[in-house]
C-alpha cells in the first residue's frame, strides 16, 4: 500500500496506535481515499476544525532531540510544571538543552491547592525546587489552565520576556500543557480559528507552531511520560480517578502508632512510633483511605488489593507495580509527597520525632519537603 501523509504535520499515517503521531481512526482513512480527499491525522484534523491540541507521546531519545534544537535557537523556553506533582513535572537535564535562554516557569492546576496556601508561598516553593535543578527562572508564574486563570498574565508576561524571539513550550505529559495552550489560543484568538490556516507541509511532526503577530511562533513541544509519574502505572481511566479536578479538601485522621492508612490500592502510610496524633491527607475527595493495623497491613493489602482496596482493579493488577517502602524518622513540620496522588502533613519536633514509612510503586518517587500548609 502506499505511504499516506498527513497533509498537516506530515506524519505518516497509521491506525493502529492512538498515542503516537499519525494516528488516524481507519474509516477516516477509508473515507479520504475513497473520496481522494486529503487526509489529516487525528492530531491535525482536531486542532483544524477545534483549535484542540491534542498531546502525542514521543519516546525519550526523540524528547532529548527535540530539546537540543531548543538549546540551538534563540528563544523563550516557558516550562509547564504542575503544581501537585511538582517531582513528576521535572524535565531532567532541561537546565542543560535550554542553555543561554530564559526560562519562565508555569506552576499550572494552581485550582487544586487549598485556597489556603498563598501565591507567593508557592511560587517561593517552587523557585527553591528549580533552583535545585540547576534552573534559574527569570520569573515564575501559576495558572490554572482548566478555569481560565491568569491566562491573560501569562499572555502579556511571554510578550513581555520574549522580546520578539520564539517562543518553546516544554513539559512532560499530563502536566496541563495541552490545555494550557488551548486556554492561550482562545484568549487571543477569541475562539477563531487561526492555527488552521498556517500550518504547512514540512512543518515538522513532533512540534505545534503558533504564529505569532511579529513572525514570531510558539512551539508546542510534545510531553513525554516521567517514569516517577504515578500516570506511568495507572488506566487513563483510573488516572483521571485519582487526579483531582479542584480544590482538594484535607482530611485528618487521628492515628495511634502502630497503624496504617492504605491510599486506594496505590499506596501506603505507616504510623510506626511516636505519640497518638493528626496526619492530614492531601487527596483527591475520590481516593479512598482505609486504616488498618500495621501488624496486619501486609497480609491485608495482598487479600484485598483490587477489590476493597482500589484503584487499580482486579484487571490491572498484573501491570501495577509492587510497592517499596521509604521509612523517615521526622523531627520537622514536613509533607510526605506520593508523586502524582498527593501528601501527608506530619508533625513533629527534635523533642518529640515521629517513624513514618511511605509506600509507592517501584519507580513512583517518594520525597519530603517542609510543609506547604
Ligand atoms: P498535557 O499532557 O500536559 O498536555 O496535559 P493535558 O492538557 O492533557 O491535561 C492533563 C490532565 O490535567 C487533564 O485531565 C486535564 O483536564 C487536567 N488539567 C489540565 N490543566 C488543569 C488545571 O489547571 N487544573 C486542573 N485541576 N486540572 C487540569
């Protein structure tokens, strides 16, 4: 048969896997050479008649190529983090490829913190965490791309920081960048339809231009997938479960030691030593914490993973990996981080230290930082 391109991006066409670039659905295929039509890929043929960019996973040595021609150009680099799985958001070795240009840093779903916690605060947070990259952001911003939010800040702060060059959006996968971009888009354009008509054979197919007035572009860069994102192990669907969709609510639970909160099927916290006490869970209001002993726990979770205790289902099992034990001895007021699911505030001093022991899947880091509450 002979090849098909897509006559947006010029990927080669193919049916069979959704998530790589090409992908078309068969009957469209069919349609467009019955019909001898030209014939966009998914990808295009939404963002032509939707503005709707739709995100295509590219593997790591294709990141890496993608991010070098970053370093080449001159240019603004916005990087996406998001804010509740900061440790999944990183970009190893971004501060290296983006070199001499500046960096501006979106913490975005800002939507899901407790009102409680202020801007500055996080943005504070955050700065420390690129900081340890090795990234030094000229600014940092937050956003909440699925309700609109400082949308126009951002606009007018890229304007400001680009200073007539390009512009690169990078961010790993499920960070909100589609959205984020799509929120920019509608912002400008007021819904009109602007992208269609500039994209070109020959663009290439692993970035999204957005021209821009001055013949400028933003470049919407594909996300890969963080091997320490907990979205790595789970079903779309139960990702979309367990990653909340607004303001998470905390809920304390009084624990003696010696007990265990199981987070769904997912993960784990051990209460080891120290005085009875409050542990605050920072969740999404689906996931559901069971407490049990933690002499049982062990046999508990074998029994009951993928029934009692879900996600994941009884059908996923098999891909989900097992869970590693972290133990900490805290003497500080911290937040015991899952990647990607949420934290634990514990609270504790020299005087009066408290055992912990967090359990992730293999591969789904575990970190501690000071409380942000
Ligand atoms: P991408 O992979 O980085 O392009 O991420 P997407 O734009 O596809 O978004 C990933 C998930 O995060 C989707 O379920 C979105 O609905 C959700 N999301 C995106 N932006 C926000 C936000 O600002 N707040 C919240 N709560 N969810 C968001």
């Amino acid at each position: 048969m002979e090849e098909l391109l897509c006559i947006g991006c010029g990927a080669k066409i193919q049916s069979e896997n959704k998530e790589a670039a090409g992908y078309t659905p068969r009957s469209s295929v069919e349609k467009a050479t019955e019909s001898d039509s030209d014939l966009y890929c998914q990808r295009c043929f939404r963002l032509r008649h939707y503005n709707d960019i739709v995100d295509v996973h590219i593997s790591d040595d294709e990141f890496l190529t993608l991010l070098h021609e970053v370093g080449d150009s001159q240019a603004l680099v916005v990087n996406v983090v998001d804010i509740f799985d900061l440790n999944g958001s990183v970009i190893p070795g971004l501060s290296r490829f983006v070199s001499g240009n500046d960096v501006l840093l979106v913490g975005n779903k800002k939507d899901i913190l407790p009102k409680s916690v202020k801007d500055s605060k996080v943005t504070q947070w955050l700065r420390e965490r690129a900081h340890e990259e090795g990234l030094r952001p000229v600014d940092v911003l937050l956003t909440s791309a699925q309700n609109h939010y400082a949308i126009k800040e951002l606009i007018e702060r890229i304007e400001e920081l680009r200073a007539g060059r390009d512009v690169y959006v990078v961010g790993v996968t499920n960070v909100g960048k589609s959205t984020l971009i799509n929120a920019v888009i509608s912002e400008i354009t007021g819904d009109k339809n602007v992208i269609t008509t500039s994209r070109f054979p020959g663009t290439t197919l692993d970035k999204i231009e957005i021209p821009l007035d001055d013949g400028s572009y933003i470049f919407d860069t594909p996300g890969i997938i963080h091997r320490h994102q907990m979205a790595h192990y789970l079903s779309a669907k139960d990702l979309k479960y367990v990653s909340p969709k607004k303001e998470i609510k905390p809920k304390t639970y009084q624990l003696n030691p010696e007990q265990t909160l199981f987070l769904g099927g997912l993960a784990r916290f051990d209460f080891i030593k120290g005085d009875k006490q409050g542990f605050t869970a920072y969740f999404d209001n689906n996931l559901d914490l069971r407490r049990t002993k933690l002499a049982g726990a062990d046999d508990f979770y074998d029994k009951h993973q993928g029934d009692l205790l879900v996600p994941p289902h009884a059908k996923d099992l098999a891909e989900f990996p097992a869970l590693v034990r972290h133990e900490f001895t805290v003497t500080d007021k911290i937040d015991i981080v899952y990647s990607g699911l949420g934290w634990i505030r514990v609270k504790a001093s020299s005087s009066q230290p408290v055992k912990v022991a967090a359990w992730a899947p293999d591969g789904v880091g575990v970190v501690i930082r000071k409380a942000l509450i």
